[in-house]
C-alpha cells in the first residue's frame, strides 16, 4: 500500500538555507541545460496544469512566458533557471534519456512482443523480519501472518520469467527480503532528534511504548525506523534503477489495504479495489523543496508521462479486466489526481515514482485485508483454479502477475512496430 502515513513530521527540512527535504540531495540545475528547446510553451503548460501542479503553489515558483518558462532554484539567494521554449514542435530539439519508449524499439516479431524491452521489478516494501517495522504485517488468530514485501517478491518471481518468455530483459531493483540500504534505524537517531526538535517535539522520547502508542509518531525510534525503511531504502533503490539498471521501465509492485487497526486483531471488510499510480499532483509544500521542485521538472522534461501513462492505463484496464475489481476512489483529492482514460489511474508524488529516471507504472490491486483476497492470500500459490469463498480463482499471485503481463502486451503489441518473422 502506499504511504498514508507518510508523516507530516518527517517530511521537513532539517537546513533551512538549502532547502532540502530530508535525505535529498543537492537539486544539479545545470543538468537541465541539455533539456532548452526540447519542449514547447503548450507542452510545458499542459504538463504543468494537467499532471504535476494540479494543486496550489506559490507563484514564484513556476513562472511560465510565451517563449520561456522561470524556475525557482532558491528563494533565499533569488536565483531562477531559465527554461527556453521550441517555438514550434518541428523546432523541438530531441529530448535526452536513457530509457527508450515503445516507439523507439526495435521492430518485435509477433510471439515476442516484448523483445529488448528492458523491464525493472521493484517489488514494494522488503517482508521477512521487517515487515512488522514497516507496519506492513498482520495476523489473523494463528493464520499465517500477511506481510506486504513478502506477497510483493512472490508477484516478482512469477512476473519475470513470463516476461522474460515474451522477450523481455527482466532485473530486480530488489530480490530477497534484505534492505537495498546499508543503513539501519540507529544510523539516524540524530537526525531523527533533530528534525522531531525542529517540529516543535523540544524533547523527543526515545523508544516507542507499544504498538498502539498514540505519540509514537514523535519518538526517535519510530522516525528513525521510518527514515531507514522508506526514505533511505528506496533513495537507494533509485541509485539502483539510474545508476545500474538502466530500465526502459520499473513496474512497482504493491497490495492495497484499507485500515486494520490492531494488526494482532485486525478489522477484515467486503472492500475490494484496484488503482495505478503515475508521477505528479505535487502538493505545495513538496514543491517548496528545492530538490523536489528540481525533481519534478526534471522528470516533466523527460516525458516519462507520455510512455507511464498509456502503459498504466494498458495494465490497469487489463487488471480490472482479469480481476474484476472496481477502482479506488481516494477519500480526498488533495493529494491525488485522476489522470488517463481508464479510471484507474492516478497522479501522485510518491518517492519512488518520483526518482526512478524512466517511466514508472505502480500498481496498487487488492485490499490484503478484505474477507476475499485475506482467504486467497492464506491459500497461497496454485496452478490452475481453486474454490475459495464459494467462487473458482486462480492463484492471487498468478492472477496478479497474468494480468501485468497482460497489459504491457497490450500496450507494446500496439506502440511498437510489429515485424513478421
Ligand atoms: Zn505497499
């Protein structure tokens, strides 16, 4: 699931003069040189409008002129990054990446539709010993314990060689239940203590007192733990995916759940769903960062969203096709935005979706703690179809990655050129 709880705590700046949300690094401005004249003013303005800054945002940050757009890179030292505009899409100069869209493949042959295409699985969360940290753990009675990075792996393990069957270059970002990160909960207890003190916890507590703790939030062990397991965790994870894999696209892998309170005795409902997310729909005070800010225009340059987008469609409605859930709606739209043609399908900046430098389609199927999936969870993994609450299912984990497959079929059967053999 994703990060609900991310903590408003935890989400702020430690240095104020640089302006850098926490464990970001220093935004490289310069590197967006190579991106002047590789889009145009209507371009800019709809990805601007319509996908990352759907929300408020301070004026100063984003100030877009017929032939050039202005970028905050510091408030404090008053220095702005001029963006110069194509004047035209003939005149748009070709955009830098490294990862390839589906239209700049090589030609497939028909039963290989997936050929040379270079596909990254970033199975969520990291199961085994730490799922129960992660708050990604529960246990109904004596049942086996649900644990998200577990079920998340399992997916992976059956997704890559289908893909790799269909042609496709398959890597991990992550493939056991051991951190990317070398870094552990207690290499932040000082960092943890400053930031609680900066917000306004003059005295934080050191250890938290039970699971059910209401002030956990503002101990040092729950915000450094959270600080291991998510912010560094997955900023190391995105070192992997630029750095050393190089896809041309990341599928992140989760399961949704709906609150289960105490996760010894956790609430079960009827509620079922399924929702992707994309890139974008940055709140203001995310965008106030200048990393973040830096970030986000970095990835609208690259066009990540022109491939994401139709490809999370493509899997979504193949998703829904296979397991017949309808979509998420999220409670508010503060932090989300509906984007794309299928319904399920929504903008969200999300630290993973954020830095991984290529497009990145997160899927977000079943709720863990419905009657329906926990039953299917306990059953585990199958070939062929079993009863289970009354009606015939594959294997969830099966069913899950068939229809991933699915849908990138779909998607580059149609976006590539097809060749006959
Ligand atoms: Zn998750």
């Amino acid at each position: 699931m994703p990060s609900f709880l991310l903590a408003a705590i935890v989400a702020t700046s430690v240095q104020s003069a640089d302006n850098i949300s926490v464990l970001g690094n220093k935004p490289r401005w310069d590197v967006l040189e190579r991106y002047q004249q590789t889009i145009t003013h209507d371009e800019f303005l709809h990805l601007i409008d319509d996908v990352y800054c759907t929300h408020w945002f301070a004026a100063d940050l984003i100030d877009v002129n017929d032939d050039h757009a202005r970028i905050l890179m510091s408030r404090q030292a008053q220095k702005f990054f001029t963006l110069r505009f194509a004047t035209d899409d003939a005149a748009r100069k070709p955009v830098p990446r490294l990862w390839r869209p589906a239209k700049c493949l090589p030609a497939a042959m028909l039963e290989k539709p997936l050929s040379g295409l270079k596909v990254a699985l970033d199975p969520g969360h990291l199961g085994g010993n730490w799922a129960k940290m992660e708050e990604r753990w529960f246990q109904v009675g004596d049942t086996k314990p649900v644990q998200e990075g577990d079920l998340t792996l399992q997916v992976a393990r059956l997704l890559a060689p289908r893909l790799r069957q269909l042609g496709a270059k398959v890597s991990y970002v992550r493939n056991s239940d051991e951190p990317t990160t070398a870094k552990r909960p207690d290499d932040f207890r000082e960092l943890s203590k400053k930031i609680l003190i900066k917000n306004g916890v003059p005295q934080p507590r050191a250890e938290v007192l039970d699971s059910s703790d209401p002030a956990k939030e503002q101990t040092i062990r729950w915000q450094s733990e959270i600080l291991f397991y998510r912010y560094s965790e997955i900023r190391r994870r995105a070192v992997r995916v630029n750095f050393k894999l190089h896809p041309d696209l990341v599928l992140c892998l989760h399961l949704n759940a709906e609150g289960w309170g105490d996760p010894k005795n956790p609430t079960l409902t009827d509620t079922d769903h399924l929702h992707l997310l994309v890139n974008g729909s940055y709140l203001a005070e995310e965008m106030e960062f200048d990393d973040e800010r830096f970030e986000m225009i970095r990835r609208l340059l690259s066009r990540a969203f022109d491939e994401e987008l139709p490809l999370a469609d493509s899997v979504a409605l193949a998703m829904a096709r296979e397991t017949g859930l309808p979509p998420y709606q999220y409670p508010t739209t503060n932090s989300t935005t509906k984007v794309g043609t299928s319904g399920y399908v929504y903008a969200r900046n999300l630290l993973a979706t954020r830095l991984y430098r290529c497009p990145v389609v997160y899927c977000e199927p079943y709720v863990m703690n419905s009657k329906d999936v926990f039953a299917r969870i306990q059953v585990g993994d199958y070939e062929g179809t079993r009863n289970v609450n009354r009606v015939e299912h594959k294997s969830i984990f099966r069913e899950y990655a068939d229809s991933v497959v699915d849908g990138l079929v779909d998607y580059y059967s149609k976006a590539r050129c097809s060749r006959d053999r």
